[in-house]
C-alpha cells in the first residue's frame, strides 16, 4: 500500500479463510528489507496458516526465495495487470483507504493510530463470514491450529 511520500508504504497481508489483515510499515521499497519485514510479520502465525503467499510483480518481492526458506510456504505471482488474482488483499486495501488515503503522511501516523485502525478493520462484521468479524473467524483457526498434537505452544 503506498503514499504519496516517496519510499513509504505499509505492507499489507490478508488471511484468505478468515479475511483476517495484518500491516507493517515499511520505509523502503528495496527487495531485501521488503523480503525481511514479511518473515519478521508472518513467522508467528502457525505454519498451517502460512502455507502460500501470492505476490504483485513489483520489484520489491524480487527476494520471494528468501521468504519461500524462511517461512517454508510456497510463494506464487499474479499474472501482470491481474490484480483480481489476489482480489482479497485488493479489497481489504480499499477498505484500509478509506481511513488512510494516499496523501497520508506516516511520519505523522502514531503506531497506536495504525493499530486503531486496523483493530476497526479486523473487526467489522463480513456478510462473507456469516457476519462474524475476521477476528472472530480466525480465532478457531489459530485455535485448532495450536491445539492440534504435536504443534508447539504459541
């Protein structure tokens, strides 16, 4: 998701079975710290909800390898001007938009602001979802995903 400032942006994942958005700032666009902040934003979620990640073309997931090893999913790209192949994450920027329009400037944006946000986001009711949240609807995933044998604690 990126602003007008130039080499702003917040990287945006999407949870498909529970529409479930999770964002981190980044301050460069360059593959390497791209590729580095997704690790560090997706490692604590359980394995089995991290199976694949779907990417746009942009230069800044030239590192997907680096995040296919460090995550152990499988990484996949859109066709070019096919953003409806990742129509999920498409939508929950859109959404996201309505509360930080391109001309935001994040240097002004507290972290506690961004949460808020986000928390309003993760929170709203989905038809999609029989009218539960994205929160609500990932809580039984994670849930059984950490209650099943042989996972770890987390």
């Amino acid at each position: 998701m990126l602003f007008s400032k130039p080499g702003r942006a917040i990287l945006v994942a999407h949870e498909r079975a529970s529409r479930l958005t999770i964002v981190v700032r980044q301050d460069s666009l360059k593959a390497d710290p791209v590729a580095d902040a997704l690790v560090r934003m997706l490692k604590p979620l359980p394995a089995t909800l991290r199976r694949s990640i779907t990417f746009d073309n942009g230069t800044e997931f030239t590192r997907h390898q680096r995040i296919e090893r460090g995550l152990a999913l499988d990484t996949y790209f859109c066709d070019p001007r096919a953003p409806w192949q990742k129509g999920g994450v498409e939508n929950a920027i859109g959404r996201l938009r309505r509360d930080l329009p391109r001309s935001t400037d994040l240097d002004d944006l507290p972290s506690r602001k961004l949460d808020a946000i986000l928390a309003r986001h993760n929170l709203t009711p989905r038809k999609c979802l029989g009218f539960k949240t994205p929160a609500e609807t990932f809580n039984p995933l994670h849930f059984e995903c950490e209650s099943t044998p042989g996972s770890s604690p987390g």
